[in-house]
C-alpha cells in the first residue's frame, strides 16, 4: 500500500489551509491556485513526517528516526 493510499489528502483540507493563508497573507487577489498547491504541499509533508514517525512506509517508504524530524516548513523539531 502506497502512501496516499493510507492517508489520502482531502479537499477539504487543503481549501482550508489555503483559505487561512491567503487570510493571513491580506486576501491577495488572483493568487487562489498558488495557495492551494502551497497548503496541497503542506498537507502532504505533514502526512508523509506522521508516516515516518510512525515507522509506516516499509522499503521504500518514509524512514524512521526517533531523534530528530523535520517540519512541513523545514525546520528541525526534536521528538521526547
């Protein structure tokens, strides 16, 4: 089973997180399919690090490393 396969990314989600950022970015006019590949983007790092974490992935899937994971934006974040 391929990773979108066991956590698909919703529509949903991904409007919602491109509606809040083009909120917080002052409503720019003209920029909806830029959002919405940024949050698509987004959404799918965050699955694919939950699904690293979690050790799910197999061979050639997400590896595991309990120490240290990075972020959906890139930055480093230490798990206990």
């Amino acid at each position: 089973m391929t990773e979108p396969e066991m956590m698909p990314v919703q529509r949903d989600e991904i409007a919602q997180i491109a509606y809040y950022s083009w909120l917080q970015d002052g409503r720019p006019p003209g920029r909806d399919l830029d959002y919405w590949l940024e949050a698509e983007q987004q959404l799918k790092a965050t699955k694919h690090l939950l699904l690293a974490e979690a050790g799910v992935g197999g061979k050639n899937g997400p590896s595991r490393n309990p120490g240290k994971a990075r972020t959906a934006r890139g930055g480093a974040r230490h798990c206990p």
